[in-house]
C-alpha cells in the first residue's frame, strides 16, 4: 500500500482578509483561518487541458505543462466520460463528432476543446427516449475510451502539484482528528457515491489501516449500479469490515401511498431508509461507545452543506447522535475528487460514466431534468413506474392536471399532508377538563397499552403502584425529586372512540409540560416508524420494534431532547410530513 508523507507546510486561507497564512488564527484579522485556498479552472489551448490554480499562485495563468499562458474556463468541471459524450453527440445530432476531443462538463455546459456548448435543460422534455436508446446502441461498438485516456493522463500530470496538496492536507487532517478514537471507533460512511469512495480511500491509506468499518446504506432506491460497486467495493476491499444498513421492514411504495411521496422539502426517506438504519447498525456495533465517522460531505455540494463545519458534533447538526463526524474533502470541488480517482486509478461507481453527476436515490424529489432523463434512458421501467405513482397520487389528493403537475414537477415542491387521509394523525385533539385544573382529554387513535405508557419515560419514573387502581391510573414521578407531576387516566370522551385523560401537577410551567405531553400523543397517534427517534437519541433508548415505539427505562437519561422541538418540530417528524395548509 502507497504511504504519503507531508511534503510541504499546510497552508491556511483567510476569508476576510483574502490571504493565505501558516497559522490557524489570521494574524491580522483574528479569526479562524481555512484550508481552502480559492481555486479556479484555466484552460491551456496548446495542451487542450484544464489546470487548476489556487488564487494564491503567482503565475496563476501559466500552464505548468508548456508555460504558455491560459485563459479563464470555470470554478468547476467534470469529465465527460465515452459513455457520456456518445450520449451529448446524439442529441445535438453528431454521432461520434467529438471522439478525438476534449470534453468536460460544468452543469449544462460543456466544454469540447476548451469551446462552451449549453444543452438546454427543456431539451430534455422534448426528444423522444427509445430513438435515443436506438442510437446508442447503434454506435456503442464504436465508442472506446483510447483518446480519453490520452486525454486524462495529460490532466493527471498539468494538476499533480495540486493533487499533491489536496492529499497531504486531507491526510494530515484524518490523523489529527483520528488521534483521540481507536481504531476500532472509527467509522467510514459508504454510500456508493464518488465523494465517499475518495473518503474511503484516504482514510483507509492515511490510518495504514484496510480493516476499517465502512457501513454501507443502502436505501433500496440505489441505482443498481451503485448496488453493482457496492458489491465490487466489498470484493476489491476484503480486510474491510463492510457492513449493510437497510431497512427491511418498509416498503418505500407503500410509503408513499400512505403519507405521500417525498418532496424537497419532506424528504422522510432519508430518515426511514438512510438515517435510522444506519443507527441502529452503529448501536449494535458500538452500543454506548462514541465514535468518530469519516464522511464525504462538500460544502460546494449545496446551500444547506455550505453551512455544515467540517468537524461536528453538535447535537442540533449531527443526524445521528453518540458520534462525532468529519469530512476531509469538505472544500474540495468536483474536478479534485475527479483528479484523484482518476490519478490514484481508484474504481468507482460507473453510473457517472453515463453522466450522473450524483448517484443517491434514483428517484429523489432533488433530481434534476437531466438526472431523470438518464433515467428514462439506462433505467426505463423504474422510471415509468414512479411517474404512474405519481400520477395516481395526484389524482388521488385531487390535482386537476395530474400528468402536467407531475412532469413538470410541481410535486417536488409539494409540502404537508393536503389531500392525504394520513394527515388526520397528526392532529393533536383534546379538552380541556372542566372538573380539574390542568387536566386535558386526548384523542387518540387506538386503545391504551403498555407503550402508550412508555411513553412517557423521559418525562419521569413510572409508578404504577400510586396510581388509583379502580380508574386504571398511572403516575409518573419527577425523576430528581420523586414528587408526582403527571396522571395518566383511561378515559371516555364524546366523540373519541380512544381518549386518555393527563393532569399535571407540582410543575411551575403546566402548559410547556402539556406542550410536551401532546408531543407523544402526536407520537402514539401518527408514528410511519420513520426511525428519526431512534437516531435522535444519544443513549439508545428509543427503539421501533413492530410497529411499537419502545422506550428503555434503564437507557433513558430524561435528557427530554426527543419531546424539545429544538431538536424534533412538533414533537415527530411526522407532524412536518402531514401538517395540512389551509
């Protein structure tokens, strides 16, 4: 196995004061410096290559290869694969026209030889799929990847001061933040993707260590291409210790006809086959032990990552608690971790050679235009069969146009529960009692059981033997001080065909406790097992076994985080899902 060295001092960038530094603290403006120095794409017309060049470089528009000068191309690139500009060449109508040249993308532009061409997005909408299909099977035999790999060979050797860096400061960054967990606490997370394969790979050569863990989610939505390198992956890595979070429990249709389809702003997928099997993997590999999970994160990737830190541990950011997580290529752009697979001749997941440029779920409601006409391409019956989903879903909630709100993609925006029976769940209904202060009278969805009860752990120690036996009553005690602060009674309301009544007592704040209270109602009443409760729960004890929510006494540290909207709005995730709008 290669070993690297540091070979040169990392260098720090200041935002603020746009200069580079040694130290970690800008010495003329006091804060906190970054290791991401700006970058830019030039592109060298005579050696028909893109160089990368930190803003800190002198000679910044010089080609490192011929010392001729460049000019200016983009902040970031891709490379088009054969597969990919087989694909471009047919729908601009010039099969093969572009065999014998350079070709990068950025978005919807592309670059041949260094030349902008856009391929409009409403394209896509427009040409018919089985005549592309056709055609590229028609001149798949006369594709190959000879001039290609001329092409990245010349890249490879223009950038490798620039890898070099990226390496170094990546290594450097793995061992510092490795240097307080055993090895046998440190996680990888695999997802298939090309971020997290570069995550891998440095982090397995910067340890020196092949057997670390790489906990693979799989969400049952994968490309199967990416099932395919997942599979390879293990195979090609068989000191790793790889292992498998899936839910087997759901079915991802099922689902959707119940609360809905995920859209972009209620993506209770992740949650459900991401999240929480990949908790409930790390609780029963770990189970109290804190540990540390290398992931492949970018802050360029998006708004909302831009935000992230690249160490955290914070309990409002990390999606999964009783871990602390890290991203060592976090300021890296897509040409870096291109330049490093294909310099390092690292094996990844062949869905970016049709031109993917993600490979999450195949029917994220984040997908593009583009990304879905690659699927109607390379994956036509799963894609015809979720866009008949999402037409009977939307004559099912009642949209007038369903085919026009589905194609253009309307439902993506989609937001609450509006037209959905399950939203009815979610509805916190109760009365106020009129015989007793601070008494309210629950609906409820089903009769009262053990876990109804169970409920209501975090809030206290549970005493059954205080309670009046003749009307079934339940205490719960303040787990300090032993004083009661909720009854629990089975009650008979009209119109509830389930009703519990709760009265609190000895409290300061009755309203924010009720407040709380209603939170597991919402619970009991409207829980899909979208296992956000489990991942939230830094201890463990929250658990979803059938379709019962279980909470362990003897794990609980009435921390209250699962009843405290900071951490969980409404109490459940389900309230986001299937809040309705009037």
């Amino acid at each position: 196995m290669r070993k690297w060295k540091i070979r040169r001092c990392i260098v720090l960038w200041c935002k603020d004061c746009n200069r580079e530094t040694n130290e970690e603290i800008c010495e003329l403006c006091g804060k906190h410096t970054e290791p991401d120095i700006p970058v830019m794409i030039y592109w060298c017309e005579h050696c028909k290559t893109p160089i990368i060049r930190e803003a800190n470089k002198i000679d910044i528009d010089i080609c490192p290869l011929c010392k001729g000068e460049t000019r200016y191309m983009a902040s970031d690139l891709r490379p088009v694969f054969p597969e990919e500009r087989l694909l471009l060449e047919i729908l601009v109508a010039k099969p093969l026209a572009y065999k014998e040249k350079t070709v990068w993308v950025a978005n919807n532009r592309y670059y041949i030889d260094g030349k902008a061409k856009v391929v409009p997005i409403n394209l896509f909408k427009k040409l018919d799929v089985s005549n592309i299909v056709a055609e590229i099977e028609n001149y798949k035999s006369e594709n190959n990847y000879d001039f290609f790999n001329d092409t990245i060979e010349r890249f490879v050797f223009a950038n490798r001061e620039h890898l070099n860096y990226l390496i170094d400061e990546a290594t450097h960054f793995i061992k510092e933040t490795a240097t307080e967990y055993p090895s046998e606490n440190i996680v990888v997370s695999f997802s298939g993707g090309k971020d997290s394969t570069v995550t891998a790979d440095l982090t397995v050569r910067a340890l020196s260590n092949p057997s670390v863990v790489h906990i693979f989610g799989d969400t049952t939505l994968e490309f199967p291409l990416t099932t395919e390198y997942a599979q390879r992956f293990r195979k090609n890595n068989p000191k790793a210790i790889f292992k498998v979070a899936k839910n087997k429990e759901q079915d991802f249709y099922s689902v959707c006809d119940d609360i809905g389809p995920p859209a972009r702003m209620l993506r209770w997928c992740c949650s459900m086959f991401k999240t929480g099997p990949i908790t409930r993997v790390l609780n029963s590999l770990y189970l109290d032990t804190n540990i540390l999970t290398f992931y492949g994160i970018r802050k360029s990737e998006s708004v909302s990552r831009s935000k992230y830190n690249r160490v955290e541990d914070n309990a409002e950011a990390v999606k999964i608690q009783k871990q602390k997580v890290a991203s060592p290529i976090f300021s890296w752009k897509d040409i870096d971790i291109w330049l490093y697979i294909l310099s390092e001749n690292v094996d990844f997941n062949d869905a970016y050679r049709l031109g993917y440029d993600r490979v999450g779920c195949w029917c994220c409601p984040n997908n593009n235009e583009r990304a879905q006409f690659l699927s109607r391409i390379y994956m036509p019956q799963q894609s015809e069969k979720w866009r008949n989903f999402l037409i009977d879903f939307a004559k099912k909630v009642g949209k007038p146009d369903p085919e026009i709100y589905i194609d253009s993609g309307k439902w993506k925006a989609r937001q609450g529960g509006n037209g959905v029976s399950a939203a009815e769940d979610v509805k916190i209904r109760f009365t106020n009692c009129t015989a007793e202060d601070n008494a309210k009278v629950y609906k409820l969805s089903r009769p009262i059981d053990d876990s109804f009860v169970g409920m209501f752990i975090p809030f206290g120690k549970i005493a059954n033997e205080l309670g009046r036996k003749m009307i079934n009553e339940t205490i719960i005690l303040d787990i300090k001080t032993n004083v009661p602060i909720i009854s629990i009674q089975p009650f008979s309301q009209e119109g509830y065909d389930f009703s519990v009544k709760i009265k609190t007592m000895n409290v300061a704040k009755h309203d924010d406790l009720q407040r709380m209270i209603g939170y597991q109602i919402r619970k009991y009443n409207a829980c899909r097992k979208c296992l956000k409760c489990e991942s939230l729960c830094r201890f463990g004890a929250i658990s979803i076994t059938g379709d019962e929510y279980r909470i362990n006494s003897d794990k609980c540290r009435h921390c209250k985080m699962c009843v405290s909207a900071k951490y969980l709005n409404g109490g459940c995730m389900m309230d986001k899902y299937l809040k309705t709008k009037k």
